[in-house]
C-alpha cells in the first residue's frame, strides 16, 4: 500500500507545475508592499506574466456607455454589484467578484469587459482599487 504512489511521486517530479511562480526573483517580506512599488514603477515583476486568452481579471467599466438597464445586478452571482440610482450608473465590488463574467456576456451596450489585471491584493476590502465606479 506504501509503495503503490512511488510512481505516481516520480512522475510529478518531472513534470512542469500547473501555477506561475511568485512574480519577483525574491518573495518580498510584504506583498502589499511590492504591488505598490510595481504600481509606483520601483519594482518589475519578473518574469512579465503572460495570461492566456480569455483570461478573466479585473473588470472594466465604460460609465459614458452604461444606460443603467440593471440586467448585470440581475444575472450577478454574487451581489458584487450595486445600483446608484441618482446617476443610473452601477459600482462593483471585486472583493465580492466571483470574476464570473455573466455581466459582461448580458450587457446590451458592452459596458463591461474583462481586463488581463490580475493583481488586485488588498488589505481592505474596501480600497479604491477593489471598487470599479
């Protein structure tokens, strides 16, 4: 029974890992930290991360597009999104984002479209960074 996975151990030793590594030669002390100095433009993130098509990151919002129809709040899986009714314009949260893309595939006017950002750790869930308007 103890040696029916030594096979199976050999085999995963040679093949490629399925996740990226951690975007910088060093893993920094604060991830925070880092993501703000790629932002500041002190750090680069190394190597430059490819992500594949169709890739489904940060959302996108084209406010001058949006006619305040409400079929994303509708067909949103997770309550990440909020109707502002004195501008007839929507907010989204993405800490609640499940980045299932339905708001983007219901939108009549392609308002909303998925970004290739993926760094979006935060401390507060809160943040300018983690709210689209």
């Amino acid at each position: 029974m103890k040696f029916s996975m030594i096979p199976q151990v050999i085999s995963q030793m040679f093949k490629h890992p399925f996740t990226n590594l951690f975007p910088a030669k060093y893993v920094p002390p604060s991830v925070t930290k880092f993501l703000e100095d790629v932002k500041a433009g002190k750090a680069k993130i190394i190597p430059p991360v490819e992500t594949p098509e169709g890739f489904r990151g940060k959302i996108q919002y084209d406010r001058e597009k949006c006619i305040g129809c409400k079929l994303c709040i509708k067909v949103c899986p997770s309550g990440a999104i909020e109707f502002k009714p004195e501008e007839k314009k929507i907010r989204i949260y993405l800490a609640r984002c499940t980045f299932c893309s339905q708001c983007n595939d219901i939108c009549p006017v392609h308002c909303l479209s998925m970004s290739n950002e993926f760094l979006l750790a935060d401390a507060d869930k809160y943040s300018k960074d983690l709210i689209v308007e």
